[in-house]
C-alpha cells in the first residue's frame, strides 16, 4: 500500500474529479460512510457504544465527512450525536454545507463555539466519543491560539478522540513543539499520510485504519509515488519459497564478522539469526580473544578468527554468498581495517552497529559508495552520527535526510525505531509501523541484522531482504511480547524458524 504526502493525495483527489469525472460530494460521500462502517464493524463489532457523540468540525472537506459520519450514525439509530463548529460558518454552496444541511434537516444539533463557548465546551467534556473534523491534509502551517488552547482542553478530556483523515495539527512540517489532536485511533481516508509515520508524531496518532474511499487505482498506485506502508502479506512477494531440493549449498553462506571481549553475544545472536532465517551455512569471524567464548556456545554455526590469513581465505576462495558487519566488534585499529576492507567489497553485505560507527568515520574523510550491494541498520543514535545531526533533528522528519544518504552511499537504509523506515538508493521508501515496547531491548538490532543476512545469502535482492527483515523481526517481536511480556533478545531466535520459512500454508502470514 503508498503512502502520500499531503499535496500527493490533493492531486490524486483533483486528479479523479477532472479525469475520471468522480464528483467530490460522491468521494464525501464514500469517505463518510466507509469510515462509519469500518468504526461499527471492526471496531465496535456490530454494537455502537453508549453515550454521546461529538463531531468538532472545521470548514473544509474534513468538516463534510465528520458531516457525513454524523448522518450515517444518526441513520443507524444513534440519538445522542452533537456537532461543534469550530471555525464559523460552512462556505455556502458546497459539499459540506450541504451536508451540514442534511444533518440539520435531520435534527442533528449544531453549536458554533464562538456563540455558544460555554455549552461547546461543556458538550464536548461529556461526550463518549469525540471525532476531530478540523483540518484534514490541507493545513499548511501551525494552528492559531484559539484552536491551540481548543485542542490542549479536548487533549484532556477523558473521551475516546477519533481524528478523521489525520489529526488537527498534524501537517508534512509539524515539529514536537506544536500541538495536536492527540488521537485514540485515526481513520485515515484511501491511502495512509505521510506525517502520521513521522517518528515524533506517530504516537501521538492512535491506532490507525485506513478507510477505502473510491479513488481510481490507477492514481493510489502510481509508480511516482514513493512512499509505501508495509504490511504482512507483502512478505510472500518479497521472499520467494525455497525448493524441495534446496540444500545447504544452495542455500548460501553468512560470514558473520562480529563480537569481541565483553560483546561475544551479539556475535552469536546475528550469526544464529542468519541461520535460523534460511543461510545453509554460517560462520563467525571474530578476534583472537573472544573466538574461544564464541566457538563454546556454537554448535551449528562454524566459527573462524578474523586474522588477515583467515579472512584471505574466505575472501579469495568465495567462501560466502553474503556478510554481516559490527555487531559487537569494537571500534579499536583492527577493527577499523577490516570495516573498510569489507564495505568496498562488491557483494552482498550488511553494515550494522560499530561498523556503521566506523563507516561514519570512513565518510568524514571522504566520499564512499557501495554500488547497491549494502544494507545499513542504524538505530537513530548511529544514523544521526553518520548523517552529523543530532537525534531529535533526525526524528522530526528523517525522509529527506535518509534519501540523501542512501544515494550518496548507494546503499539500503534501515532506520529502525519505533517506526522502522527502510529507504532505497532512488528515494523509494517502505514504513513499517510496529510501536513494539518489547523489542526496545539489548541485542533485538543484532538479530535483525542476522535475519537480513540470512535472507542475503540466498540471493534475495538488498532492497526486498531488508523489508523482508523488518517485517519477519516485527512478527517475532510482536509473537514474543504477547506470549512473554518482556523479553531477551535470545528469546527471539526461536521464533525466526516459523516466521521467515516462507510458503503459503504459513498461518503466520495470513
């Protein structure tokens, strides 16, 4: 599924009126309704709650589906519904006066707040549900103080706040220091919106469900539109099923270069994640001290030392289909070497923790590419060390600055956070919306890399490994926090074995 900014979805919406001559009352229309539906039928199974309901409701199209909702609520037997007007009176002669016409008609009370403050305000404190039909994708800039001081008194009330299309507030330049509708769940219209996956914003969204709303296909889909959402069903396009007569071989070979005194365990976490997740073979190369640990707690996983005779060996003799690179290995003089032998090798590689710390020195000094073979998997500490920012500058909107790194360095980016954004060289980016406390746990990045890693080594392209390992992690960590609560990042390893063997009678996935 895309994802849009604001100004994408105003073209595809002017787009279907003037080209496929779809009215904007029947687009209205169909956003209203559908979003009642999906509310009564997904949300409240089949039984509305009690209480009041109350529509906050600005000028614009927004205004005209919270409008539409109103009605359709009202049809459906709720008696207890208000609407506030917020902004004063509706723009005469359009759809959504004409819908405010309706519900009048229909015996819906309005209020407008600037006449009747007192009775808006005391409406809106008692109210079950409180749907926020201000300002929908058009707001550009920040909110008066009249509607600052309206929300941060709704923001306290104790209501369920539903935020039509996006909350109030919430536009492409919202920064943490501006105030929005602080949503319960927001009903986003056709396609989701780019600011609701900002990192500073999106948990501040609620729960968010997309409503269908009849847009053409041809224009939700368009190649132009860079930006996708993730979602579990895309893992079947993204992982091909293996073979009945797939072997260890066939299957490929992680080196994984990690670990050293004190970290061993990160060595270990990726390495067993690589091989759990599909590589037939797999072998940790790590430094003289810590190889005795490693090798001790390693079974099926071979282990080997990451002297320059060792690594000649693998290097020269192709002992491998794909690398893994940092985890837990240190930032001292051998390790540095060996990061900049690794990055500049033309296969297929993943670049995680320390080493993105050494590679971030390695861009200070001068320009590097890594011809679309590399994945990098920062947490937002690493990314803003390599990108030279601080982290609250990059979570405010880290898409520019991302699209700008992954196409200096020619390579795949995986931000992972709260919201994980994965951003290829030529702009395209996936969001996966996860908002896991669980996987907010040392080591869980080790293990991410492994799974990428493992998917590597079978061949499968760095863009379609790294989504797919972000959503094979997202599964695992989501399967573990609900059997287990907190977890260790070795909890996880189990898990992998389900979740990225890939075929069509994998429940997992449906």
């Amino acid at each position: 599924m895309k994802i849009v900014s604001s100004k994408e979805m105003a073209i595809i919406d002017s787009r279907a009126q003037s080209e496929y001559v779809i009215p904007g009352s029947i687009l209205m229309e169909n956003a209203g309704v559908a979003a009642v539906e999906k509310l009564v039928a997904k949300v409240w199974r089949n039984a509305l709650p009690d209480g009041s309901f109350v529509f906050l409701a600005g000028k614009g199209n927004n205004a005209g589906d919270a409008f539409v909702m109103a009605r359709r609520f009202s049809i459906l037997g709720k008696q207890d519904i208000c609407i506030i007007l917020a902004l004063g009176e509706i723009k005469q002669d359009s759809d959504a006066e004409r819908n405010l016409s309706a519900c009048i008609k229909m015996g819906i009370p309005v209020l407008d707040i600037a006449a009747s403050k007192k009775a808006a305000f005391s409406t809106i404190e008692s109210c079950t549900v409180l749907f926020d039909g201000l300002f929908g994708t058009g707001l550009k800039n920040r909110l008066s103080k009249d509607i600052v001081k309206l929300l941060q008194f709704v923001n306290k009330c104790s209501c369920i706040r539903m935020a039509i299309d996006i909350p109030s507030g919430l536009y492409d330049g919202y920064t943490p220091d501006q105030t929005m509708f602080l949503a319960d769940m927001t009903l986003t219209m056709e396609l989701p919106k780019e600011c609701l996956y900002l990192p500073c914003a999106r948990p501040l969204c609620g729960e968010i469900l997309t409503v269908p709303v009849g847009f053409p296909e041809e224009l939700t889909a368009a190649d132009e539109i860079k930006g996708h959402l993730l979602l579990d069903h895309d893992i079947f396009e993204l992982v091909p099923e293996l073979p009945l007569h797939a072997y260890k071989k066939t299957r490929g070979h992680a080196l994984v270069f990690a670990g050293s005194p004190g970290t061993t365990g990160a060595a270990v976490l990726a390495a067993t994640a690589a091989g759990r997740s599909g590589a037939g073979l797999v072998t940790i190369c790590t430094d003289e001290a810590s190889y005795p640990i490693i090798a001790s707690q390693c079974i099926s996983i071979m282990t080997a030392r990451n002297n320059d005779r060792e690594i000649d060996f693998f290097l020269k003799n192709k002992k491998y289909t794909a690398l893994c690179a940092g985890p837990g290995m240190g930032i001292q003089e051998n390790t540095r070497n060996i990061i900049k032998r690794l990055v500049r090798l033309p296969v297929p590689k993943v670049i995680d923790a320390d080493g993105i710390s050494i590679l971030a020195e390695i861009r200070k000094t001068g320009s590097i590419t890594m011809n679309n073979t590399a994945i990098l998997t920062p947490h937002p500490g690493e990314c803003a060390h390599l990108l030279g920012c601080s982290v609250e500058e990059l979570l405010v909107n880290p898409l520019p600055q991302l699209a700008s790194l992954a196409r200096e360095l020619a390579a795949v980016i995986v931000l992972k956070a709260h919201i994980s954004i994965i951003m290829s060289p030529d702009s395209r980016y996936w969001v996966y919306d996860h908002m896991n406390p669980g996987l907010g746990t040392g080591g869980t990045g080790d293990v991410l890399a492994g799974i990428i890693t493992g998917l590597l080594a079978q061949k499968i392209p760095p863009l379609e490994a790294a989504c797919a390992g972000v959503l094979i992690h997202g599964k695992i960590g989501m399967r573990a926090y609900e059997e287990m609560g907190w977890f260790l990042a070795e909890d996880l390893l189990p898990y992998i074995s389900a979740a990225a063997c890939i075929n069509e009678r994998n429940e997992l996935w449906q």
